[in-house]
C-alpha cells in the first residue's frame, strides 16, 4: 500500500512537469518564454487545478441564448474591457467576470453596482466604445488630455446623455495628440487659444504642421505655420511666425522664427538649433573676403559640413519603423476627421494604411489588458521574455518574403510542435507576444507571434502579415504573396469567424477587400467570356 502511494505521488509529479523540448533551438524559450511568462504569472494563470463538486441536486435547464443576445453580450464585453473593466474573454456569456466589471462600471459613474446594466447603461457603455475607435478628433483629444485615459470618453458619454457637465480638461496637456510628440501637441494647444480654431481644426487645415527630418538625425521633426491661425498675435503683415522642432536625445527642441509661407527649404538646423536658410546666405554674401577666423559663431557654425544627400536618405531609414509610420497616419486621420472609405471616393493605399495601423493599435491593446488582470507581470516583462521570438523563428520569418503560404505555415506548424507547449499557450503566448512586438517596434517578434496565432486557428490574424508582405516592414515587398494571406483572414471573416480587430467597425471586411486591391486582382484574374457562336449549317443543294 505504502509503496503504491509513492508511485502515486510520483506519477502526479511527473504529469505536473512541462514537456521536454524535442530540438535545441527551443531552448531558449523555454528558457525565457516559457520560463518567464508561461511558466509564472501567464499560461499557469489559465491553468491552474481546481477542486470540482458535484452537486446531487438536479440541474434547472436555461433557455438557449439566442444569437443577437450573445452578440449584444459580445459588444458589452468587448466595450467594458476596452475600458479598463476586466470582463474576460468576449464570449457572449455575462458570467461572474463579466458581471464583476459591470460593477466596477457602474461604481466609476457613481451608478449603484448591482453587476447588471439596464438598457440605458448599455448604450452609455457601447456608443462611449464605438465613439472612442472611431477616430473622432474631439474623443481623441479628451483621451489624450484627461488622467482617466479612455475612461474619460465614457464619463463624457454618460454626461452627454443624461444632460451632466462634462468633466473639464487639465490645464497642461500630458499626452500628445495622435502622431505629434508632447512638446509640438502643447504647441498646438497654445496657438489656439489665442486664436479662433481650436486645436482640431488646425490640426485638419493641411500645411500646418509640416513634417520633414531637418537636423539629419534620422528622425521626424516638425513645423508649425502659424499663419494657419488667422491670428495678428503669431503674424504681421508680411511674415507670420514657425515654431520649428528638432529631436533631440532629450525630446524636441523648439525654435521660434519668423518667417513667408515656410516649408523645410526654409530652414537649415544642426542639432537643437535652427536658423532660416536665406539669412545664412546673407550673412556669407554680404562677407565674401572675410577670413575664416572673423566669421561670427553663426557663420562658422552654417559653413560646418552638411551634405544634403544624407538627410533626405535619413526618412527611407525611418519609414521601416512601424511605430512612426502609424503615427503619422494616425495624425493624418485624424486631421480628416476619420478613416478613407470607398464610398467617399477614398485613395485604397491610405485606407489599407489605416486598417494596418487600426489592426496594431488593437493588438497592442489587447496584450495591455491581459497585462493588466495579471498581477505582478507589467509589459517591459513581458518584453524582455517575449524577445527571443524573433531569433527563435527568424527562418521562418525569412520564408515569408520568398516561399508560398503552404510552404511557410508548415515550417511554422513544425516549430510549434517542437516547443513542448500546449496550443492554449502557445496561443496566450503569442497574444501577449505579439503586443510586446509592436509596442517595441520589434518585428520580428510581432511577425513570429502573428504567424503563430495563424498557426494555433486564429486565421483573422492573417490580415497582419498580408499587411507586411504589402508594405514591407520586417519582410521584403512582396505583393503578390500578400495577397494570399489577406485572402486568408478574409475568407475566414466572410466564413463567420469572429473578428480580432475593430469588431464593431461596420463593414470592415468589405473596406478590407477593396483598400488591399483584392477585389480589383480578382476582377482580373476572372476568365475572359466565351464569345457567342452562330451554329453553322451547310447549304441546301440546289438541284
């Protein structure tokens, strides 16, 4: 007896033990990701045991949700979380979880928690979700400014609705707005207010923040025409001010000059300080025999080397980075006032911009809400774990730009496979990854934990690496096998698959097609029609 229960004990330990890695390229995540993430505060999180009762008493049968009801739960769930309200995975099911973030809602606008939302909560919570993602510059900005971050679109929705003062703003701005860094976005707050529009409508008037990397360092820097104003207190009557911005490793440097209608020619800047270009000539013109050494610091200071060339290659060296292409198309939609549509007679390349940038601003969402109901794990840790992706599966990352999609889903089946993780995790993992990725601008990871999620039956996910393929972040430009992974994810979401970006945008799937040219390409890949043929029958002989 004694003897069965050591082999007990012993069996139990063994089944709790993580599977042995088959190859020894998986040992370095199982020595960070699993080790890490998997095995602490993550994949355990989801799996721990649990002491399960049976109850003697017969079960009461519930009705069966109908469809519109599980959706309209999947909405609230959805909105809840977006909120900062756990509710869990959006299951259409408004369980204990579910039930306890609804409380904690309802407590945050000083409701009575009760957990159960009365029709006119649940508008509150859905139109606040669907104004927040919409892109609404007014939102966008609220968010931006306010302490409460997204929440503060909620307590403006529910103060619209129910006729309450909307919380007013705080007096200094501590977030920029989309695509501007906080020193330009202050900027902009102060030359409204001492003009006519608000900062939204300059924002949207074209010109007036300009974009160019004016120092040479690789970076975006920023131009604002203050003439856009209307205002006698930027302009005079012939030249208006610029406030010119420059990176810096500190931040953006800011350098007031006054200036005609500039644009980047107009100025010449060397590390944090800028001068107009045409007072740079004058001063060396009007001093042609002038000696070197009598130069004033100005002048020696212009004629250091500054080859040209380079700073134009500067932007080609920038543009490979995710994070700063999203901002400035976030910057310009929000500038329209929303996204490109087809019905508007919109330009497909900026739609399809606007729906890849969507898509990451929603996986790096997602990760920060799991983040969140994880206590003890923060994002840099889940970062620094989550950085042996790239490295782990870099052939085949590699694959993509230069194999077919069979080719390169198999090898990524047979990598999964050799990771000793269950599909829950793997799953969890490149979730949490794939967050990680994009929110470090590091692709690799972002690419090996997309094409993980395609691999563990997530095919929505497959819209990410079309986007890639497409536009050539992380991978070489490869049109042509973009378009089977769009057609991948697209298929799937015409299928009934639940969507994993922007499910409650309308019709995404449709603005999907025709902003990645899909319906254009299948257009003329059709087969052309058989022209219609008489029947021919001989003469008659004529006798």
């Amino acid at each position: 007896m004694f003897t069965n229960r050591i082999v007990a004990a012993a069996t139990a330990i063994t089944l709790c033990l993580p599977a042995p890695m088959a190859l020894a390229g998986a040992d370095d995540i199982a020595g960070g990701i699993i080790g890490g993430i998997i095995g602490g505060a993550i994949a355990n999180h989801a799996q721990r045991p649990r002491t399960v009762y049976r109850s003697t008493t017969p079960r009461r049968l519930t009705p069966t949700m109908s469809s519109a009801q599980r959706q309209q739960n999947r909405e609230v769930q959805t909105a809840l979380n977006y909120f900062g309200f756990d509710a869990g995975g959006a299951d259409g099911v408004l369980g204990a979880r579910s039930r306890g973030a609804i409380s904690a809602m309802q407590a945050f606008l000083t409701l009575p928690a009760d957990g159960t939302l009365t029709d006119f909560e649940r508008n509150v919570l859905t139109a606040a979700h669907t104004r927040a993602i919409s892109g609404n510059p007014d939102t966008l900005r609220l968010i931006s400014t306010s302490p409460l971050g997204a929440r503060a679109a909620l307590k403006a929705q529910y103060a619209l609705m129910t006729g309450g003062p909307v919380e007013a703003e705080p007096r200094e701005r501590m977030v920029g707005y989309p695509g501007l860094p906080l020193e330009v976005s202050r900027a902009v707050d102060e030359i409204a207010a001492s003009s006519d529009p608000s900062p939204e409508q300059l924002l949207q008037r074209a010109g007036f923040v300009q974009l160019a990397d004016l120092n040479g360092d690789g970076n975006n820097d920023f131009i604002l025409d203050t003439s856009y104003s209307g205002s006698s207190f930027w302009c005079s009557a012939q030249q208006c001010k610029a406030l010119v911005f420059v990176s810096t490793p500190s931040g953006y440097a800011r350098n007031d000059l006054l200036a005609h209608s500039p644009t980047p020619a107009s100025f010449e800047c060397y590390g944090d300080g800028c001068r107009l270009a045409d007072e740079a000539t004058t001063i060396l013109a009007a001093k042609p025999d002038a000696p070197a050494v009598q130069e004033p610091p100005e002048t020696t200071l212009a004629a250091a080397p500054a080859p040209a060339l380079p700073s134009f290659a500067a932007p080609v060296a920038a543009a490979n980075s995710l994070a700063s292409h999203c901002g400035k198309v976030n910057l310009l939609t929000a500038q329209r006032g929303g996204f490109v549509l087809a019905s508007d007679g919109g330009d497909a390349p900026v739609a399809r911009a606007e729906q890849f940038c969507l898509a990451r601003n929603f996986a790096v969402d997602t990760g920060e809400q799991m983040v969140a109901a994880m206590p003890g794990t923060t994002m840099e840790m889940v970062q620094a774990q989550c950085g042996s992706f790239g490295p782990a599966m870099s052939s085949q990352i590699a694959a993509l730009s230069s194999k077919p999609q069979a080719n390169v889903m198999e090898a990524v089946d047979a990598f999964a496979a050799t990771t000793g993780m269950t599909s829950d995790q793997l799953r969890t993992t490149a979730t949490l990854c794939l967050s990680a990725g994009y929110a470090s601008d590091n692709m690799g990871v972002a690419l090996g934990s997309a094409l993980l999620l395609v691999s563990m039956g997530s095919a929505p996910h497959a819209e990410l690496l079309g986007h890639h393929l497409q536009d050539g972040f992380g991978t070489a430009t490869r049109s042509d096998l973009a378009r089977d992974w769009y057609g991948t994810a697209i298929d799937a979401l015409t299928g009934g698959a639940e969507p994993v970006f922007a499910p409650n945008q309308p019709n995404r799937t449709e603005l999907l097609v025709w902003a990645a040219g899909l319906a254009e390409t299948d257009a003329a890949e059709a087969p052309a029609p058989i022209p219609a043929t008489l029947p021919a029958f001989p003469a008659p002989v004529q006798e």
